[in-house]
C-alpha cells in the first residue's frame, strides 16, 4: 500500500457550498489538516465544513467557524473545539480518518474572502 502526503487546495470565490476533496478508489485518508485564511482586511467571514459519507448523510465538521479578518486558523484544532474558544495558534491538530469515496465539503458566509488548504495522507 503507497502512502502519499498531498494537499488541495480552494479559493472560496462564492458563498456556494464546494467540494474541496474526494477520497479516491481503494483508498484511506488521513487528513491532517484543514487552514483556512481570510484574505479580507475589513470584515470577518464565517466557514461551514462537512463530511459526506457514501450514502449521501452529510456530517457537520465546524458550522458557521468565524475567521477573523487578515487571520489564518486551523479547523482540526484539539482542545475546545467552541469557535469562541479554540486557541489555534497553540492548538495540535486532530487528524480525520475518512473512507473511500466520501467528501470533505465547505461553505464560506462571503465570496472571496477565504482560502482553504487541506493536508492528508492517503493510503492506497
């Protein structure tokens, strides 16, 4: 089985809800991590993540996490989880296992004001 650390990558450009990863055929991924930067100086914007499983149930990950303006934060931080609290700068990240064919899916509150980076290992 090869083991292969990669990343994928979204400018989140709408408010519309986007896949940002698949996990392959024959394949197990262990997601590392999920940063999410606001490019935005003025305002700040609020993400959804969710997981879709192979029967279509979508599972909330983080719902409406604010990302302050001109900041970077780690969605997969250990600790409290609260998105008033989470402390990602000191925080470790929690890795995600997820199966063949399920989908990692995110949503911004504003258009082009988030970029997204996700870092996994998949194991084929």
């Amino acid at each position: 089985m090869p083991n292969v650390y990669t990343n994928y990558k979204a400018v989140l450009t709408t408010s519309e809800l986007t896949t940002l990863y698949t996990v392959g055929s024959e394949t197990t991924a262990i997601v590392k991590s999920i940063r999410v930067s606001n490019t935005d100086t003025e305002n700040d914007c609020k993400i959804s993540v969710y997981l879709v499983d192979t029967d279509s149930v979508s599972y909330n990950i983080q719902t409406d996490r604010k990302v302050e303006k001109s900041t970077s934060d780690e969605l997969l931080a250990a600790g409290n989880l609260d998105q008033d609290s989470a402390d990602s700068s000191t925080a470790s990240s929690v890795p995600l296992v997820l199966k063949e064919s399920e989908v990692i899916k995110i949503q911004a509150q504003n258009g082009g004001d988030l970029h997204v980076i996700l870092s996994v290992l998949e194991i084929s």
